[in-house]
C-alpha cells in the first residue's frame, strides 16, 4: 500500500518514520517534508500543499491512506475534501477540529457538556474584556479565538500584561491569527495551578483507544522559563498521569467530549488531543483540545508504539463508528522515550534559515533524529525553521534516557543553536 502523510514537521518525520516499518507500506509519500524525510530513502517528499491538489494527487497515484499531521489543512478542511472523493483519510473534519481552530467553540462545547475546564467569558470588544479582566483581577489568561500557532495564548501574572493582551490581539491584531467568522474575539479564562501532561486519544467517530502518556516543555528555556514555545522537548510515559488520573481524563473529558460531539452532528475521527492541568488532589481540567497528535510528544511516543502504525490507521478509517476498533489493545514499548527539541536562532520571535548543519549522529533502533526545520539545499541541509530537529531515544529510566539523548546531541551542530538541558527534569525530581 502507498501511504501519504501531509505536513513537514519533526511529528510528520516521526509518522512516516514509523509507517515505514510496516510490511504491507510501499512508499511513504511526506507533503511537503523536509531535509530528514528527504535524506531518508524510505520516504518520498512531494512538493504539494494545496488541498485540490493533494486530492488530485492522492487519486492519480492510488495511495491507501491518508495521513494528516498539522491542525492547518484539518482546519481548511482537507478530511472533508478527500472523503468527498472516496478517499480514505484519518483525521477529523472541518467542523470537528473547531475544537483546536476555535477557542469559543471548545470552551463553549466544554461548557454545554459539562467537561471540566477554566471559567471563561469571550469577547469581542475591547473595552467589555478590559472592564472583564479588571473585576476578575490576575493571574489571568487571554486565549486569541482563532490558530495562532502556538502564539496565542498569554498568562498574564498582572493586570497591566492582561490589558496588553486584550488590546494586542483585539486592537492592534498583528498577532497573526486567523480569525474565525465574526472577526478578532478572544476568550479569557481563569488562571489554573498544576502540572500538564499531554492525553491524546484515537477516534474512530464513537470509539477511542488511548495513546501513551506524554508531558510537554512549552517554555524556551531550563526551568519552565522565557517564552512560550511550539514545544522544546516531551518524553512519555508521563509519571503525572497516575492510572487515577488516566481513569479520571478519560471518564470525565475524553469521553464525554466523543458523546457530545455525536450528539452535536459533529461525529470526532482523527487523534484528539486534550491538554491536561492536573492540581495536587489529582483533579483533572482540560486546558485546551488540539485536533491532532502533538509536536514534538510524538515523536516518543511513536518510537514506543508496538503496534502497526498502518494497521492502526486503516481500522480508524474503515467506517466512523466501525467495531473493528473496539477490541483494539496497543502494545507500547516499556521503556521511557524522549526527546529535545534543537531550535534555530532568534526562536520562537523570529527563527534564522540557512544555517548549516553538521554532525548528525547514525539511527538505530533505539535512537533517531527526527527533523522539523530542516531542508537539503544542493546536497547539503539547512535550518529552514524554528525548530529544526528532535533529538529521541529509548531508555530504562527518564535519567538514563536524558544521560543518552544529551550524548547524541553533543556531535550535532549549528550557528545559534538552541534546546533546553533539563527535559524530563519533572519525572526525576526527588
Ligand atoms: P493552550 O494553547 O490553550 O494550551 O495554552 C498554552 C499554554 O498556556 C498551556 O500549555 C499552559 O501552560 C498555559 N495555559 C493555558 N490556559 C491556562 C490556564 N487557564 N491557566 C494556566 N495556564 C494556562
Ligand atoms: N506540543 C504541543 C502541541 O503540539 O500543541
């Protein structure tokens, strides 16, 4: 079978990556990829993003199955598009990833279905959302309505970041965003204290199976500091989430939220991630959902998944609602997994290209790098992005993995290189 996997980044690397080993996978199509899966001789890139076109495309060279990484072409609507045409897609539609594209949507779905997350309120005029944020009073957090990759978010520590915030996204609107109908809105939430784990699930349109555990770095740099980020590093399992707290994101989000999107006419197929703040008594509150697997907690996680990747996607897709997926069980790696992010210059405000990089390190089975930002430029490979590569192994324990992936990582090298020293450091502590 001929697979396509759409997008370019360390995720989409990590996908193709682990399709490859399948037996019954003959080519592994990446669209757009990147200098790695260039590099790699069982993958193929393919220079098209325009969603027609992959469709066309994709029908043209009979491939299998489709695979979607990034929210941007779920957003644009690229499940609704291939299935249109009788093509077989995994990922959710248009109007199923307002859940990551739409801030209102998710918070006002969350509210209607009882799914536990931050009180909010959403806005669009600024001077209502200031009067808001000033009765409320900080901490307080101001979330842009629409994708912003990863930059739409502000934790505000005092009321004077809070009124920036407002009038950054809802006045000025250089943030980039693209707004949702209706126009800039933003939501402000509640501040909520805890430590996140990543929980994303596959969903077949009634039923789910859990992937494994993961857990984030959002921050730039060692300690949770400097700005917030697409994400520096993530290593799974994620000791935070407890079989308690497994139990409870399942019982009281993951669940309700495939029932409501049912009930709502919105049937969710694809991964579903929900972004996980667990507080001291091990309750359990949704930050945000995102449409998709996470970059880069996927790329542990699938050096751990066991199971067939392709044989995953293709009982996912075989019908929403199928049973094949009921009895599905996925058989994991023990060992822990982890990655760190290696990001170029001037990231995450504004990231240099074409830096030179040297020294990347043999794959094995147990320990790979994965590219984001990289392209091969007359034979030779350039940062071409924010985060170029995600450096991943597999080990007995978080230290011992952390000891490994920091070895691997010494030889590699490019001008104004950047990636944190202590990913994992919240499943070593003590
Ligand atoms: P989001 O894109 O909504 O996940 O937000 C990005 C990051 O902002 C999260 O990973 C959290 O670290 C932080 N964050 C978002 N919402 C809240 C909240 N209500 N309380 C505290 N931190 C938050
Ligand atoms: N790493 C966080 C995300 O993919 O949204």
């Amino acid at each position: 079978m001929k697979v396509l996997v759409i997008g370019g980044g360390g995720r989409e690397h990590a996908m193709a990556w682990k399709l490859a080993q399948s037996p019954k996978v003959q080519m592994v199509y990446v669209a757009p990829g990147n200098g790695g899966t260039a590099l790699d001789a069982r993958l193929h890139n393919l220079a098209i993003t325009d969603i027609v076109a992959l469709r066309q495309w994709a029908q043209e060279n009979k491939i299998g199955v489709t695979l979607v990484g990034p929210e941007g072409p779920l957003a644009a609507g690229v499940v609704d598009e291939f299935r249109q045409h009788g093509l077989r897609i995994f990922g959710p539609t248009k109007a199923a990833a307002q859940l990551e594209s739409s801030k209102a949507f998710s918070k006002s779905f969350m509210r209607r279905h009882g799914i536990p997350t931050a009180e909010y309120a959403t806005f669009s005029d600024p001077i209502t959302a200031h009067t808001y944020v000033n009765q409320m009073g900080a901490p307080i957090v101001v979330k842009a309505d629409g994708l912003a990759a990863g930059k739409g978010v502000v934790v505000a520590m005092t009321l004077e970041e809070a009124h920036a915030a407002i009038d950054f996204m809802l006045v000025d609107n250089t943030l980039g965003v693209t707004h949702n109908e209706g126009g800039a809105r933003v939501v402000i939430e509640e501040f909520l204290e805890g430590e996140e784990a990543s929980f994303m699930v596959l969903c077949d349109g009634r039923n789910v199976v859990p992937l494994a555990t993961s857990q984030d770095h959002k921050r730039l740099l060692d300690g949770d500091n400097g700005p917030n980020t697409g994400g520096m590093g993530a290593y799974s399992p994620a000791p935070v989430v407890t079989p308690q707290v497994h139990a409870r994101a399942m019982r009281e989000i993951i669940l309700p939220t495939l029932k409501g999107m049912e009930k709502d006419g919105i049937p969710y197929t694809g991964f579903l991630y929900a972004g996980l703040m667990i507080d001291a008594q091990g309750q359990v509150k949704t930050l945000e959902f995102n449409c998709r697997m996470g970059d880069p907690e996927t790329q542990p996680i699938l050096m751990r998944l066991k199971t067939d990747f392709l044989d995953l996607l293709l009982s996912a897709t075989e019908g929403a609602g199928g049973t094949s997926f009921e009895n599905l069980e996925l058989e994991w790696d023990r060992r822990t997994a982890l990655g760190v992010v290696m990001a170029a210059h001037g990231y995450p405000a504004a990231p240099r290209k074409g830096d030179v990089v040297a020294g990347l390190p043999k794959e094995s089975d147990d320990a790979m790098v994965f590219h984001a930002g990289t392209a091969l430029v007359d034979g030779q490979l350039q940062t071409s992005g924010g985060r170029v590569l995600c450096v991943t192994a597999l080990g007995d324990s978080v230290r011992q993995v952390q000891q490994r992936v920091y070895q691997n990582l010494q030889g590699i090298a490019f001008d104004g290189m950047q990636y944190r020293t202590d990913i994992g450091y919240r499943a070593v502590k003590g």
